[in-house]
C-alpha cells in the first residue's frame, strides 16, 4: 500500500561568500549553514586575514562573467559569428580557440579557426 503520509519539500541554500586574501579575490561557497554557522566560516576567514571585498576587487569578476568585445569575430568564408571553444587536454591543460560553426550540405564543418 502507498504511502499516504505528506513528505516535505527539501530547501537547498548556498551562500557564496567573496573575500580577499593576500590581495587576491576569492570565493569560497557554504551549503546547507545556519546563520551561526555561516558565522563561523566568517570569523575563521577574517582570523586567516581575508577581508570584505571593494568595489575594485569586484570588478574583474564582475567583467569576466560579461561577453568580451572579440566575441564578434566573423568567419572570413561564411561572415558567421565565430564560437568560442575550450576544455581541458587529457593532460589537464586547458585549451581555448574560435571556429566557425558553419556545415556544408555534406555535413561538413568549416575549417577556420583562430587563436583567442
């Protein structure tokens, strides 16, 4: 027989808290915390030295998450808006480069590519 009892719904939080440390941005993410908990992470952060970020440490990352302006690059054969392409080799290194997404009615994709 079912089971007739209401189930409740499970609310997921995370609190993503930025901070400088020795002069870096960074951002570390708490899931599941308490308001004392999140207390915690805080105190222990600023006793490690991090600081509370300014509007000028905030900047990269603000800029970083916003399309760049080479992103109208255009495939000299086919005027197409280029695609920016990356991932990461089998080694671990990270690759980044701009193709053309245009296919032929064979299926083939254009060969143009350009170095970012």
């Amino acid at each position: 027989m079912a089971d007739t009892a209401p189930t409740q719904a499970t609310i997921k939080v995370e609190h993503q808290i930025h901070f400088t440390l020795d002069g870096f941005p960074c951002t570390t993410s708490v899931a599941g915390a308490t308001a004392d908990q999140l207390k915690v992470v805080i105190d222990r952060l600023k006793a490690i030295g991090a600081q509370p970020p300014t509007a000028h440490t905030l900047q990269p990352a603000t800029a970083a998450a916003q399309p760049s302006a080479p992103a109208q690059r255009t495939c000299p054969t086919h005027g197409t808006a280029l695609q920016l392409r990356q991932g990461t080799r089998r080694g671990g290194k990270p690759y980044k480069f701009w193709s053309c997404n245009h296919t032929d009615a064979d299926g083939n994709w254009c060969d143009h590519t350009e170095k970012p």
